[in-house]
C-alpha cells in the first residue's frame, strides 16, 4: 500500500522482520490449508448457533419505562436477560476487539423524528427486537467471535454486572491484533495482488448489495399487501354483515315479488367464512415477513456491516499509516537540518530519540495495515459462503407462496357451495349468477 513510500523515507524500516523459525515451523506443514483460508459452509455457520431474542413485559416504575430482552442461546444451552444498553456496550467492545473484522450494526435505541407518523412505537420495539437478533446470531456464527470470550460472556453471564464483566474480558486480552498468532506474519500469507483482489471484491459486493436490497423491498412490498389484503376481506365481511342484519321493513310494493328478506338473512352468515379467509391472508403476511424479509434482512445487515469494515480500514489503519510516515518524513527532515546547522546536543539526542519512537510506532502500524487486509480477505470469503443463502431466501419465498395459495384456496372452495343458496331458484335467481358486462 505505501511501502514504496516507507522505503524512500527508511529502507531500513520497511517491515519488522518475522521470526525465520515462526515461519518455517508454520511451513513445514504442507497439509495444512493457509490461514488465510477460511474453510467455512454456510450450514457450518448457520450450525455454530441460534439465538433468540424475545422482549419480555415491559417494567414501569414512577418514573421509568424499559424493555427488556430473554436472550437465549441453543450452542450455550441458557437464557439470559439483557436491555439495550447491554447490546450497546457488547457492540462497542466488539468493535475495539476485532476493528479489522465485520461487526454488524445495531439499530437505533430511540424512534427517530418522524418515523411515529409511519410507524406505531409497539412497530418500532418489534422492528428493533428482530434487527436485535440478526445482530446476535450474525455474531454468534462468525467463526472468529463465536468462542471468544467477551461473546461467550454476553450469551451466558447471569449477574447483574454483566457490563463490568464484559469490559474485564476485553482489558485481559486487546484487541484481535495482540493475540492472533498470525499478526505479524499476514504479510507472508498475502497474495501479490491482494489490493487487486480486494477492489474486485469489494466492487462484486457493492453491485449485491444493492440487488439485495432491491429484493427487500420487493419482498416488503408483498407482504404488506398480504396484510392489506387481509384487512380488506375482514372489512368486506362486516359489510356483508351489516347489509344482512338491516332489520328495516321491505316496502309493500315490493315484497310480493322480492326475495331480498331470504337473501340478506344469508349474506348475515358469510362474515364468518370471510373472517377466516382474512386469517389466512395476515397469516402468509407473517410468513413472509418471518421466513422472507427477515432471511433478506440478515443477509443485508451482513453486506453492511463489510461496507462498514472497509471504510474501517481505509480511514482507521491506512490513514493513520500515512499521516504517522508524513511525521516521520518532518522529523527526518528536522534532524538533517539539526546536523547542518548545529544546535544543542541535547535538542538533537530528543529528536533521535523521536525519531526512534517514530519508527516503532510506523513499524506496528505497518503490521497492523498488514493484519487488516489479512482480516479482510478472510472476511470476504465469508460473505461468499454466506452467498448460498439465495437459495434458502428463494426456497422460503416459494414455500409461502404455495401453502398462502393453498390455504386460501381451500377456504374459497368450501364459501363456493354455501353461496348455492343465495343464486339458487328459490331465490329467484338463475344459477350461475348472470353477467352484467
């Protein structure tokens, strides 16, 4: 990245040297994959856990209102209990542990302006509730969090400090860079053109991304017509409800030849088939939400959150290397016009030793911009063995659509012969009923 850089400044410096017995003892295992591999499937991942995140009643007091989450894990066999700001501080030490990893977001702890006028607040907890749990499972399946310590401690700890707790296991370890194995030697495992292969990656994703969530919105769409479409078969119900239990005298003129005091009476009855049939519509609303929407919606939180990783590394560890060799490069200078224009040995000893400190700091930075393009080609093999989940998306879709259409069929057909009556003789009318257009 800026090694050509480094070179011109302190070829001395270029990178620290790996151990040549670290190295070789690492090599002299053939049949072993490269770490830099990542030898994951997607039923793998999926396996590691499941975690379900459910709200519990809400506590009031005088003055406070709070929700509240049972959060229970199938890996760990035990449910704990957790508030929002328990995820927000989980969230931030994920964040200072693996900064060179993808760490999903949270959603807002509050409504924002203007979402009340589109959406109830019991929709925004229940909205939140799920992004809660995408969060959750998104962590607790990545292969590198899913036994560390500070995930472990968040999915099992059952005291009330488990802030405290967690901030202990962070402060005992540091950050990712200080205890993988591998840190100083990502250099060693990177492909010649990893910067090619990066911007391609990142350039096919970006373009998936925004497929996927043209998906979503999609899938929303439907389901929210599902839903609509259920309110208006109920609503289309009463109505017939209503028009059969009108009590009101039929006209004397009118009744010899008038059939409508038997036809009301049984239109009086049909709000109950049309009840169930509106059941049946919100029902396949909430498949596909569960089963569609939601599955799209984890997919997508994890494209974000490798948007997020990448922006990470070209602002965090990339910057800080550049600006970090430009001070060097200042102070290289000031101690070449130190020895010109001779000043104060001990002005020039400070700046020495500046200068030695400089170097070091450049060093670890150097290594660290090394780990983070380490992590991030690993972290783009993930979402590439997380790219079969089309398939389960798609399965979900059509499995909906089927058991939606069968169901609604199957009540469709059992209203059809108890409308016989309402177009039979006795009524007055011919069966099937005749068409006015």
């Amino acid at each position: 990245l800026v090694s050509s850089e480094l070179d011109e400044l302190h070829p001395g410096i270029h990178c620290i040297p790996s151990p040549v017995s670290d190295i070789q003892t690492l090599r002299m295992q053939p049949s072993q994959e490269s770490p830099l591999i990542v030898s994951q499937t997607l039923d793998k991942l999926l396996a590691k856990d499941t975690v379900l995140v459910e709200l519990i009643p809400e506590k009031k007091g005088l003055f406070l209102k709070h929700v509240e989450y049972q959060i229970s894990s199938q890996h760990f066999k035990i449910s704990v209990y957790r508030r929002y700001s328990d995820f927000d501080v989980f969230h931030e030490l994920l964040l200072q542990r693996f900064a060179y990893r993808m760490v999903p977001a949270l959603p807002p702890k509050r409504m924002l302006k203007g979402v009340l006028t589109s959406m109830s607040e019991r929709e925004f907890i229940e909205g939140r509730r799920r992004a809660l749990g995408r969060f959750v499972n998104l962590v607790a399946r990545h292969p590198f969090f899913s036994e560390d310590e500070l995930v472990k401690t968040f999915l099992t700890f059952n005291g009330s400090d488990v802030q405290v707790k967690m901030r202990d296991a962070c402060k005992k370890v540091g950050d990712e860079f200080m205890t993988n194995r591998f840190a100083t030697l990502a250099k060693e495992y990177l492909p010649a053109d990893i910067q090619a292969q990066f911007s391609s990656s990142r350039e096919l994703i970006r373009n998936i991304h925004n497929s996927f969530h043209k998906l979503r919105d999609r899938a929303e769409r439907m389901a929210e017509r599902s839903k609509e479409n259920a309110t208006d078969l109920l609503m289309f119900g009463r109505e017939l409800s209503t028009l059969g239990s009108d009590g009101s005298p039929i006209p004397t003129l009118a009744s010899s030849q008038s059939t409508w005091g038997i036809l009301r009476q049984s239109l009086k009855g049909l709000s109950v088939e049309f009840a169930l049939l509106a059941d049946k519509g919100a029902q396949q609303g909430r498949r596909e939400e569960d089963d569609v929407v939601e599955k799209l919606n984890l997919f997508l939180d994890l494209l974000q959150s490798y948007r997020d990783l990448c922006e990470r590394h070209e602002k965090g560890v990339l910057h800080e290397h550049q600006k970090a060799l430009q001070k060097y490069g200042m102070m290289k200078r000031q101690m070449m016009s130190a020895t010109v224009q001779p000043k104060e040995q001990v002005s020039v000893e400070q700046l020495e030793s500046r200068i030695v400190q400089q170097e070091n700091a450049i060093q670890t930075m150097e290594l660290r911009n090394y780990f983070s393009l380490f992590c991030l080609h690993q972290e783009t093999q993930l979402i590439f063995t997380y790219l079969p989940i089309t398939s389960h998306i798609l399965g979900a879709f059509v499995n909906s659509q089927v058991q939606g259409h069968r169901e609604m069929g199957a009540v469709w057909n059992d209203l059809e012969p108890k409308l016989g009556c309402l177009f039979g003789v006795n009524n007055g009318m011919q069966s099937p009923p005749p068409t006015f257009i």
